[in-house]
C-alpha cells in the first residue's frame, strides 16, 4: 500500500516540477516547438490557464470544481486503501493515476485559481492538456477495463500460464 501512496507523491511531484518550469520559461513566450518532423510541427508547449474542467466546460465555476475535485480526490483515496485489502493491484494503480493527476490540478487551482496547460498536439487541434491529465486519463481507461472485464480477462494484463 506504501508504494501506490509513494507512487501518487511522484506523480504530484513530477506533474509540479514541469507545472513550475512552464509558469517560470513558457508562460512569457507563450508557444514553443517541442516535437517537429521536417517542416511539421506535432507537438509544441503551449502556456494556458484553464479556469474550466476537461475541454474548457464549466470555465468559471472554480470554486464548484475545486470543490467537487476535493471531494471526489478523496474518495479515491479511500478506494486504494480499500482496493488495496482486495490486492487488485491493476484497480489499485489506475485509482493511484487518477489520484495523482487529480491532486496535481487541485493544486493548481489552490494555488493559482486556475489548472497550467501546456502540451498541445500542434499536427491536429486539440485542447491544450498537461501531464496530469495524462495521469487522469490513463487511470480512467485502466480502471474501465478493470471495470468492465476484470484483470484476468484484459490480455495484456494477464498473468502467463491463464
């Protein structure tokens, strides 16, 4: 149990470092190329204050989602402890990303009012994210495949000789 809560204090602490790096290099030049094939850009880091939820919704209402950010971070917390007892490691580490990221954008919005975006998929437009909605993301896929089929039943999961 030790590790998952040592593996969301990494996580916290790298989504951090990178959120600090962006306030203090990227945020007064803005946009900067970061992958580039040839001519094409694919990625750039791109600074932005998102003052919303995932895609911009309920932009505003921060003080609604740090709220319901809190609350919903720690029930998650109590679902690792309690996964935990159940030694459902894949439930465990995908409620640990989710945990991760969701308290690295608490801290954002405590901290500054809004959550520091950055990466941005300059081949194609998207929304402007950051690493911890990465974490959030793949934590939210592991956890449905948990979900929905159990971890013996997802292929890459299952333990050789099943």
């Amino acid at each position: 149990m030790v590790l998952y809560f040592i593996l969301t204090a990494v996580l916290i602490a790298v989504d951090r470092v990178i959120k600090i790096w962006v306030l203090d290099g990227l945020a007064a030049i803005g946009t900067a190329e970061f992958i580039k094939i040839g001519d094409t850009r694919i990625i750039d880091l791109t600074y932005v204050e998102n003052r919303g939820a995932v895609f911009g919704i309920l932009e505003g209402k921060g003080m609604f989602l740090t709220v319901l950010m809190a609350v919903l971070l720690a029930g998650c917390v109590f679902l690792m402890v309690k996964s935990f007892k159940g030694s459902n490691w894949l439930l465990t580490l995908s409620i640990t990303l989710i945990t991760g990221g969701g308290a690295g954008n608490l801290i954002d919005r405590l901290l500054y009012g809004y959550v520091v975006d950055y990466i941005d998929i300059a081949l194609f437009k998207f929304y402007v994210f950051n690493f911890a909605d990465c974490c959030v993301v793949i934590g939210t896929v592991l956890l449905m495949l948990t979900v929905f089929f159990g971890k013996d039943d997802i292929p890459f999961f299952r333990e050789s000789g099943k």
